[in-house]
C-alpha cells in the first residue's frame, strides 16, 4: 500500500545581500508549506544570501551574515516539524562551496555541497566555489559557536550523502548538477533514494523552458520517482532574470507547476502522492545494473513524511506543462525584471526616448505589459505589490485601475525631434504614446546640436557638412553623433527634472532601446541615447520584436503599432530627401537585421570565428548567395564587429534573453582591441571563395584546414593528411 507525503518547493524573488528580505521571505515559504501540511520544504539556490552576490562570496562578512539568518530560522518556530532545506555559502576547511542545510527542529542533518559548478554563459561559480568531488565521502563539520549554541551539536555530516527518514529517503541534487551527463539523481536512483529535490538559480532565456522541463521529466522517467525544483525568481541585482518554474514530477509526469513570471515574492508549490511507487519500478527493472562501489552515504532521522491514516488524502494527477510562446515571454519576463528594478532602486518610474520606431516601442509596450500585470496583481489581492506601487508614485491612498492610467503617473516618454526628422515617425511616437497611457513630450533638439557645433566652429574656424550637402564622410559620420549624444544629455536632464517641473517628488530611471543585432555590429553611438540605466530589450533580436510587437497589437489593443512594424527601420540622423528618410539601418549596417541573427548565433552559440562561420554559411545560403557573396558578408561582418567592440565595454546593462548576446559583461569575454583587417582569416576565406584547388592539412585537435602554402610549423605527428579538394565557384544561376 503507497505512502502519501506532502512536500513543498517554492521560488523566492531574493535580493543579493538583502539578508533581512531574504530571511522574511524564507519565514513566509516556510509557513506557507506547514499551512498545506508539508512535512519537507525546499528553496532555490543560495537562497539566504542571493545567488547574485559574485564577488561578495568572497568576503567573510557574506559568510558571516549566512549563518546568522540560518541562527534566526533554526530558533523560530515557524522551522519546527518540517525538514528545511535552504541554501547558503559555507567555508570547510578553508575552501568556500556552495551547499544545501537540512535541518529539523533545530537539528542540522546535514551540509551537503554542490559537486558540479556552472561555470559558462551567465555562471562563473568556480571563480568564488569549489566542487566537492569527493564523491561518496563524508566529513565532519564544525559548526561555528552560534550555530552551536542553538543546536547542541559541535559536528554535523558534510558531503555527499542522503537523508533517511522512517518511510523514505530524499537526495539533493544542485541546480547544475541536473544538466550533467553524470547527474547524482542516476546513481542515487539505483541505491533506493525515491525523492530527489533540486535547488536552482537558473535564468531565463527565450526558449529555454522546455529544455529544463524535460531535464526535469526525464530524471524519473527511466527509473522512476518523485523529483521537486525550486528556482529563484526575479531580479537579485543583475542583468539576469531568474524565472521561479517550480515543479514537481513523479514518475516522467508533471504534477505540479509553479508560475515562471509572477509578482509575487513567495510561491509554493505543494504536492501529495504516493512514494512505493517509484519503489516498485525500480527493484521490477533496475535491481541489476551496477552501482558504485561504495554506498552512498544516509543520514537517519527518526521522522516520518506519511502517517497511517492517510487513505483519503487527495493524490495529484498528471498535467501537461504550459509553455508560454516567445512573444509571451519577451511581454514578461523584461517587464517582470523592470518592476523588480523600479521598486528596489528607489525611483518613481521610467523615461524612454520614443523615435516611432520598433525597438523603441517594443520598450515601452514592454513598460505597458509591466503595467498591466501590476493592476491584475493588485485586483487579485496583491498587498505587497500596492504597497510598491504606492511608493512609487508618492502616494499611499493610491489605488490603480487601469494600465493606462498607471503608465501615466511612472511613464514618460519622448519624442526627440531634430531638422533630419520626419513627420511619419514624430506622429507614430505621439499615437503609441496616447494608446499606452504614458506621459508625452515632444523635444526640438536642433538647438542644442547647433550651439555645440558652434562652439567647434569657434575654435576650429570651421563648419562640418552632411554628406548630402558636399561634406567628407568622417564630417557626415561626427554629425549623426552629434545628435545621438544630444538626445542622450536630453533624456538623462529630463529625467532627472520632469517630476519636479510637475511639482512631483522623484526621479525617472532612463531606458534604453538597442536590441542585440545592433550590439553585434556596435551600430549605435557610444553614449547616445541607447545610453541608458538598463535596456529590456538589449539581449533580444530584432526579428523576435518584430514578432513581439504583432502580439502586441492584439493582447494589448494598440493598433498604432501597424504602422511601426510597415516603416523601414532608420535612425533619422542625415538630411532628409524631399521629406522622406533617405537613411535606413539595414543599408548602413550592410546586412539585413535577419542575417546578422543568423549571424550571431554562430559566432557565439556555434563558436565560429571568420572563416568556419564562412564555411557554414555556403551551406545555408547556398541557395540565395554564391560563395563570393557569402565571404563579403562574412567580411563585411567581422570588420563592423571587431571595429565596434569597445562599445560593449560602455554599453547599458541588458535584460539578458539571447543565448549569442554579445554582452561583455560576463556572457561573452571578447578582446575589445582587434586587428580589424583579419588578414590570416579572411585570405583563408578569399582562397576558398575565389575557387582555388588547395590541398589542405588538418590539425587533430584544432580541425581548422590551413593551405599548405601558409601552414604553420606543426610537428608532423599532429598532421593528418587529406586528399586535395577542389573548390568550384557557383555562379549566381547555379
């Protein structure tokens, strides 16, 4: 007969360093599981201190405050009659690992540290953590004289082990350790552990979720079992935004699912099912397979999760995971972040520069998204969410009714007009403004470009000219900057200023609007007004807002933004043409905004450099390109890249949501110096392109062809030999 239990895993909006928010919301997760009668409560990753704390790990006072709030909850009696496991820092014997502490009415059970460290993308957990690879090895550990005072224990088991109760045992894997070819959850399975628990701090990004549903799914899809997740939630100081997703899987089926963006701080998620189950499937298939020479290591407790009259506690039923769509995703997941940023930094909203165009609208319909949620959060009884809001705006008897309504009091937005302007984009801003709600002004700034060249003229005794008036193409290149970096001084005045030009307390935070082809090529101005405090939209492509503002028109009713997506997108920085743009961004960039998202997605995700990019890419244009034309691009490409890649060193911190970012931050270390002539690189492209016959050698490990003519000195043991290849050039009709 199957033993019912009831667990509980929860996401946790935590703030790096925010100790006294991190312990209220831990108290609360935990309160919230005994009300549902949970008997285990788990938490994401790192949950005491934040996940985000990067080099503050170092430091001792980290450390130190830890184990202070891990005092408070061990001595509080919301902790008692429940197994917690929470997350924290913890040094033994001089190294720093990132742990798990289970412990039960203030008894440590166990420390178990994390064994596998994400240390790619967004990670760099070994720069401040040491994996425990001691597998199956248990220690003693010392329990500083704080911990001591509360518990009565001097030592508590350190290491890889597992918890056993009277009628179950439970396992702990860590965040990265589930995306290892060699999880813990497979061995553990085939020594009897029927519960695996999972604490996260995994980021969102388009796309992703799937992928860590299945992970998930697959765990106890083979041998079975019950597997819970936790994961962070929200923004915990960074560029990243932690998506919650907890859930709870038996047996390969989903049977609980937590909410991937919400506004609320604490989500639980609870379940009860039956644990012989899993027990069944494994003796019935599994009893056979070799397992590792020495057992894992149980920690007995005497408390059980079951008791003997549970025959008619509900169980859970399978249910099928709703994943939200990409254009979904970008509607919440930015502006989830944005609210967090808004509500934490102190400021009483936003101010976006609005040229009519589509990254800039897909901002602020990102800001309107953000709105939106915020008045359903307060319809649904939200308390903490109308206490935000109403610091925000300055008003505690505040109470919002509609998202447009709302947009007005934290939303400003403006129009920054100068003499290369149009018309058609001047209007689409103030349309877009009007359906969103937000706060409107149109700025003239030719002004101020004036009297800054002015100033020049005086010194220099001369007058830069356009292009289109006779001027050389450094004078035509100074003048769009002029204009850029006047907007960007603009927009920082304004916002600083507007609130108190109405006669409201305040400042504004600024938001930027360059998504992440832009980035790739650096086809912005260093400190224009891409130049922001944060960017929603930098880590996303182009052709994914187009997408994202089609969504809009519908889920949010603001048609204005047809006419956004018809217009060719443009920066209006040269003189018009009988009043129509004559500058559009694809033509200067030199590559459509659906290229460079292929693109990028080899550089960064396929790791290609010049020429490996080059031969890719003759395959997947073959159809439309010849191989010269491939190489042009391809050139054309790494020139623009590598001569714009100091601008990431300045560029606004994004909302990372793309996997080939080009963030210099932490997701993507790149040099910001090149040689931009990519003389060995693009000779290798140009022999290839231009049809020569080559014999090529291979290196082993490096598979890279080198012509013969130009190798390298490489011992003769490296070299394999391969037949020569002959490179025929397809002409345009094939």
């Amino acid at each position: 007969m199957g033993r019912k239990v009831t667990l509980a895993t929860c996401s946790l909006n935590q703030w790096a360093l925010d100790f006294e928010g991190n312990l209220e919301r831990i108290l609360k997760s935990i309160e919230i599981a005994k009300a549902h009668g949970a008997k285990y409560r788990l938490g994401p990753e790192l949950e005491i201190c934040g996940y985000g704390c990067a080099d503050h790990f170092y430091e001792s006072d980290t450390l130190l405050h830890s184990f202070q709030v891990l005092r408070k909850l061990l001595e509080s009696a919301v902790t008692q009659d429940i197994i917690c496991d929470v997350g924290m820092p913890i040094m033994h014997h001089n190294v720093r690992y990132n742990c798990r502490v289970l412990f039960l009415n203030r008894k440590i059970l166990l420390i178990r540290p994390k064994m596998v460290m994400a240390n790619h993308g967004n990670y760099r957990e070994l720069r401040w953590f040491s994996p425990w690879n001691q597998l199956r090895n248990v220690e003693e550990y010392f329990l500083p004289r704080m911990i001591q005072e509360v518990t009565g224990q001097v030592t508590v088991p350190f290491g890889d082990c597992v918890l056993s109760t009277k009628d179950t045992c439970i396992g702990t894997e860590i965040c990265e350790e589930l995306w290892n070819p060699r999880s813990p959850h497979i061995q553990m399975g085939l020594e009897g552990v029927e519960i695996f628990t999972n604490s996260s701090a995994s980021h969102h990004e388009l796309r992703k979720a799937d992928q860590r549903v299945n992970l998930i799914k697959s765990a106890t899809t083979k041998s079975g079992g019950i597997y819970l997740y936790a994961n962070q939630r929200g923004c915990d100081g960074d560029r990243v935004y932690y998506d919650g997703c907890a859930m709870v899987v038996i047996n390969g089926d989903i049977v609980a699912q937590g909410a991937q963006f919400s506004l609320n701080d604490v989500v639980c998620t609870d379940m009860e099912r039956a644990g012989s189950e899993k027990a069944y499937l494994q003796i019935r298939l599994y009893s056979h397979l070799e397992r590792e020479p020495k057992p894992c290591h149980r920690v007995k407790v005497d408390f059980s999760f079951s008791s003997g009259d549970d025959i008619f506690l509900p169980t859970h039923q399978p249910i099928t995971w709703h994943f939200h769509t990409p254009e979904e995703e970008i509607s919440l997941g930015p502006a989830c972040w944005l609210w967090d940023y808004l509500r934490r930094s102190g400021q009483a909203g936003f101010l976006l520069p609005l040229s009519g165009g589509v990254d800039s609208s897909s901002t602020a319909c990102i800001v309107h998204s953000m709105c939106t949620l915020l008045c359903q959060a307060v319809k649904d009884g939200n308390g903490q969410v109308l206490e935000d809001v109403r610091r925000v705006v300055g008003d505690d008897s505040y109470h919002p009714q509609h998202p447009g309504e709302l947009c007005a009091r934290i939303f400003t937005t403006c129009y920054m007009a100068s003499e290369n302007s149009s018309e058609d984009t001047c209007s689409r801003a103030r349309e877009l403004a009007n359906q969103i709600g937000s706060t409107h002004m149109n700025i003239n700034i030719d002004m101020a470009v004036k009297g800054i060249l002015g100033i020049f003229s005086v010194v220099t005794g001369r007058w830069p000219q356009f292009r289109a008036n006779g001027g050389s193409h450094r004078e035509n290149l100074a003048l769009q900057n002029v204009q850029a970096r006047v907007r960007m001084v603009l927009a920082y005045l304004f916002a600083q200023l507007s609130l108190w030009a109405r006669g409201k307390p305040g400042g504004l935070l600024v938001l930027g609007s360059a998504n992440v082809d832009e980035s790739l090529t650096g086809y912005f101005t260093k400190y224009d007004c891409s130049s922001a405090d944060i960017n929603p939209i930098g880590g996303i492509s182009k052709e994914d807002l187009k997408s994202f503002l089609l969504y809009c028109v519908e889920q949010f009713q603001l048609p204005a933004l047809r006419s956004i997506l018809s217009a060719p997108p443009t920066a209006e920085l040269e003189p018009l043409t009988d009043g129509q743009v004559s500058q559009t961004d694809e033509a200067d960039m030199g590559m459509t905004y659906t290229e460079l998202s292929v693109i990028g997605r080899l550089r960064k995700i396929s790791k290609c450099g010049p020429f490996s990019m080059f031969c890719k890419l003759i395959h997947m244009w073959k159809d439309a390109l010849s191989p010269t034309e491939v190489a042009q691009k391809v050139k054309h490409f790494f020139r623009m890249y590598s001569m714009n890649r100091h601008k990431m060193t300045t560029v606004t911190p994004s909302y990372h949501a793309e996997s080939y970012s080009p963030d210099d931050n932490r997701f993507d270390l790149r040099p910001f110096l090149y040689n931009t002539r990519w003389t060995w690189q693009f000779r290798c492209i140009d022999q290839v392109a231009i049809g020569q016959q080559l014999p090529f050698h291979f290196i082993q490990l490096f598979p890279i062809p080198i012509p013969v003519s130009e190798k390298l000195p490489i011992p003769p043991k490296m070299l394999v030999s391969v037949s020569e290849k002959k490179f025929k050039h397809r002409s345009d009709t094939t």
